[in-house]
C-alpha cells in the first residue's frame, strides 16, 4: 500500500507539472511559442527583379545592346543530394558555371543549403532537371546578353556571376538597372505545401530595375571603334582611346578603348586593366593641350592678346631648370614672336609667357599668376575634378599655387604645356568644349535617361551644370587661334572649304621609376579638336589618346587620327558645310 502511496503522489505531482507548464505555454508564453510554430510553416521566396535593360541611339531611336535571359542557380541539400551525381551533371553541362568546390561543401558538418552553381542557361539547367536528382533545386533569375560583342565595352561594362554590375554603366547606375526584389511569404501545412487560404499570406511585389537609354551612337561608336583599330594596326600603338561629344550639350556621342572585350565573356581576357574606360578613369599628362587653357585664361583676364608679342629663347630656366622648346623648332630661337605664333608652333617657352602675363610681370612667374592659373585649372575649367559624368570617374592633380614643394614655379611652368599634373580624357575634353563653344562649362552627360513608356525621360537626381566661366570673345579668339593652329598641317582631306577644323596636339614624357623618362622612348600622343560648318559655331568635340609600353607616339601620329575621325564623323553624322 505504502508503495501505491508513493506512486500516486508522484504521478499526482507529475500531472501538476505538466499542467504548470501547459499553463506558461498557453496563457504566460503563448506569443512566442505561436511565433515558432508559425516560423516553422512560413514559405519565404525571394521575388527577383527584373534587371534593367541598355539602349544606344540609332539615330534618335532606342535600340537594346544589353538584353536580359533567363539563367539558373544551381542549389542543393548536401545532407540528402547525392554527391556524384550532382558532381557529375554540373561537370557535363555547366562546368563552366560551378561555383563551389564540392568536396569541401560535403565536409561541412550540418549544412542544408548551398549554391554549386550560377548563371546556368536554360538548357543546361534543363539537362540537370532532367537527371532526377534529389533535392536539387533550379532558382531562375536574370542574366545579361550583350549582342553587339565587343562595341561599346569600355561604357557598358558587365554584370558579375552575383548579379553586381562591375564597371562602366552596368557598375555606375547598378542601383537604379537592378530595381528591388520582392518577397513571397505564405503558410504551409505540415507536408510543407503552401495554403492559399489565410490572412498571413503576403505578397510584396518586386520593383524592376530602370531601362536606360545612352547618348552613344551605335553606329558611330562602331565606326570609331574601327577607325581606332586601324590606328593601332598602322602605328606602334598598342592601345588607343577617343571620345566624340557635343560641346553645346555635353553629350558624349561615342566613348571607347582599344582593345577592349566581350561583356558576355568578361572572365576570358588575360589582363584586368582592360575592363578600366580609359577615357574618365585614367588621369595622365596630356601634354600641350593644356596650352588651350593658360592662352584662354591670360586673354580672359585681358593680360594678353592674341598679337602680344616676347623674345623666343631656346629655353626659360625657372627655379634653376632650364625648360626647352621642342629641337625642331630652332628655326624660331632669339625671334620676338606674337602668342599666336607661340600656340601655332606649340612653343614651350611661349605658353610659360602666357602665365607671366596673367602674373602681371612679363619677366617672371608670380604668386599672383600661379593663383590667377590655379583660379582657371581648378575652379572653372575643372580639371583634376570628377566632372559628373554618369560614369565611374577617377580625379586627377593640380598643384596648389602655394604648395610648400622646391620649384613651385617651375611646376606651374610644366603645367602650362600640360606636364607636372594629370587630368583624364573626358575632363580635358569638358575644359575644351568650354573653350570653343562660347566659354560655358558643361557637365558631360553618357545617358540620355530611362525609357519609360516608349519615352526617354531625363535622369532623376541627377545634376548637371552650366557655369559660363570665359567670355565669349575669348571663346571666338581661341576658336580663331585653334583654326589656325592647323593652316600648315592640313592633311587627310579635313581641311577644306565648308568646314572649319580647329585643334592642338600635345606629347608626353611618361613618367617611368618616379622620373620623366628623357631617352624620350615612353611617349603618348593627343590631340583635341573640333568640327564646325564654316562661321558656325562647333558642332562636336573629338579626343584621341594613343600609347603602348615602351613605344614613343608623338601628337602627330594622333593627329592622324583625329583627321581620320573627324572625316568618319563628317560623313556619318551628316555635318552640312557651311559658307559655301
């Protein structure tokens, strides 16, 4: 009996324990054990965005050169999947596209879930759908297709096996092409089969991604891209940039590099750096193109005219560096020569001239004309500035006027003939359009804005500037002075009546081990110009950059170029002469 006793008080207390505990989970725990079971029977899935696609112009119409497909993720369960299997169907029809090294996915204690594969087209996933292997899942999702190849790389750039974009407009605009996923949440029964009944369902759509729509010219960025590889193939160059824009927009027309490679096919190319736009990421010394600038900065301050008039010596020394003009220009040594002559025959010693005149002492750089230069470099023209571009964009260097550094003076030398700082291309190529188009800064613009509804409307957010920094007297002497610049060097049938051609080449020592290489055997060419109707205001900007490791390419072989171009240009894009 005493046995039974004992018994019964312990079953007794047992039940009072339970019921304790029924109590706390019912009435004092009961949200959070409803939150478990819930968690247990929610169904989330991510609803992907659609990626936006790319449009180039033709003529003023759209047209797709970055399209979407359907691609796959390949998933599996490593503690049901059988290993060989799925080993064997990725290496059969998507060996290009594993992602993980399966033998160590299989050592890790626990794991329920990991992605092998990514970017499967639709018919290799289909093929591993087909072989039954359990617990492998097929996730669809966007992949990119580029069908023009290798046109137009260095702008549109490329959509990683992530999803990310990586440069060019893929990498700058990533957030507004993807859009924002949306969720699928739903309750499922114990089988884990979703109910369709029930107020816990949600639904949160996905936001597609923006179609964009480029200011290029399709066939003229196919155009240049050709004209630049017949450059390479006829020269030393190893490699060769231009850019085209209209100086009265802002607008880039056509943007490339060479070489440059297929988007769709990013992972096959041997060097990295090639994926790098040359012409907004890459600051270097354009050499004397900047000649432009200090002449329109010393006559826009009214320090000089286009007829003011210095003694040519064969050099200036400043800070004791003796700064030579070019050998072949001996001709012109110990002659009083006006500042026209000194930007038509690119005279070193004549453009350290014009930034005396801005210092107001004929005889010597002063700390007013480092200031007054520095004044039109940095704040107006902008160089050494990301200029805005929708584009990643890299800065650049400017001395500062007061820069504690031995030989300030000479550096502000080197700067006026575009030595001792560096800029890229498409901030060269903006202070230009400034200088021609009637002196207004423009931001330089690579997207025309999103296509929506069969509309192009303009980008949100994004601002642009107009800064009038030069007088358009000053614009007009320089455009003269650029005209002129190219009376003795008409080749390749530019120059002609109809048409007025105006432009300044620039050569550059390249700075090798910390030190300007003086064997003269690294040199890069440039030349910027432009096109007009004759008596008519420019209608486009052209840039052209030319190098190679080891190779010597002088402003002349680019100005080859540029002729060659600006005929392409011409003719392609319809520029009716004028003044005949």
């Amino acid at each position: 009996m005493r046995r039974i006793k004992i018994l019964k008080y312990i079953t007794l207390a047992a039940f009072a324990i339970i019921a304790v505990r029924l109590f706390f989970i019912q009435i004092v725990e009961h949200d959070a054990w409803v939150a478990k079971a819930n968690e247990q029977h929610t169904m989330l899935e991510t609803i992907t965005a659609r990626r936006g696609q790319i449009y180039m112009l033709d003529g003023s119409e759209p047209v797709p050169v970055v399209l979407n497909q359907s691609v796959y993720q390949v998933i599996i369960d490593p503690a049901v999947t059988p290993k060989e299997e799925i080993k064997s169907a990725l290496e059969k029809y998507a060996s290009d596209k594993i992602t993980a090294n399966l033998d160590d996915i299989y050592n890790i204690e626990g794991l329920r879930y990991y992605i092998v594969a990514k970017n499967v087209p639709f018919t290799a996933a289909d093929q591993i759908a087909k072989e039954g292997i359990s617990s492998v899942w097929l996730k669809e999702g966007n992949g990119r297709v580029y069908p023009e190849g290798e046109v137009g790389s260095t702008v549109l750039g490329f959509v990683n096996s992530d999803g990310l974009g990586q440069y060019g407009v893929e990498g700058s605009l990533n957030d507004l092409l993807t859009g924002k996923d949306g969720l699928l949440k739903s309750i499922s029964d114990v089988n884990n089969v979703a109910l369709s009944i029930g107020n816990d369902n949600v639904k949160i759509p996905a936001t597609d991604g923006k179609d964009v729509v480029l200011s290029i010219d399709r066939g003229l960025e196919r155009g240049v891209e050709e004209v630049l590889s017949g450059a390479i193939n006829s020269t030393a160059a190893t490699n060769a940039a231009a850019l085209v824009m209209n100086p009265n927009t802002g607008e880039v027309v056509a943007m490339t590099a060479l070489p440059g490679y297929n988007p769709g096919d990013y992972g096959n190319v041997k060097d990295a750096s090639i994926y790098i736009n040359q012409v907004t990421e890459v600051p270097y010394e354009p050499a004397s193109i900047f000649k432009n600038f200090i002449f329109s900065a010393a006559i826009n301050e009214g320090k000089m005219t286009a007829d003011s008039t210095y003694l040519n010596t064969p050099f200036t020394e400043i800070d004791g560096n003796k700064i030579w003009n070019a050998e072949q220009r001996a001709i012109l040594n110990n002659q009083t020569l006006t500042m026209r002559d000194a930007l038509y025959w690119s005279l070193n010693v004549g453009s350290i001239q014009a930034l005396k005149f801005l210092g107001d002492n004929p005889n010597e750089i002063t700390a007013t004309g480092r200031e007054r230069m520095y004044n039109y470099y940095n704040d107006k023209f902008r160089l050494g500035h990301a200029t805005g571009i929708e584009l990643i964009e890299a800065e650049g260097f400017i001395w500062e006027p007061h820069a504690e550094i031995y030989g300030l003076n000479a550096a502000y030398a080197n700067m006026t003939f575009g030595q001792n700082l560096s800029a890229t291309m498409i901030q060269t190529a903006a202070a230009f359009s400034s200088v021609v188009n009637g002196g207004v800064w423009r931001t330089p613009s690579v997207v025309k804005g999103t296509l929506e509804n069969g509309e192009i409307k303009p980008l949100k957010n994004h601002e642009k500037v107009e800064d009038q920094i030069l007088l358009p007297e000053t614009s007009a002497t320089m455009r003269s002075l650029l005209i002129n610049n190219r009376s003795y060097k008409a080749r390749a049938g530019i120059d002609k009546p109809g048409y007025d051609v105006g432009g300044k080449s620039g050569t550059a020592q390249v700075v090798v081990n910390g030190a300007y290489d003086d064997s003269m055997t690294n040199l890069v060419g440039s030349y910027i110009g432009f096109v007009a109707p004759t008596g008519k205001m420019p209608e486009y900007v052209i840039m052209v950059k030319m190098w190679g490791e080891g190779q010597a390419l002088s402003g002349g072989e680019a100005q080859d170029l540029f002729d060659t171009l600006s005929n392409y240009v011409i003719n392609y894009l319809k520029i009716k002469p004028g003044g005949v």
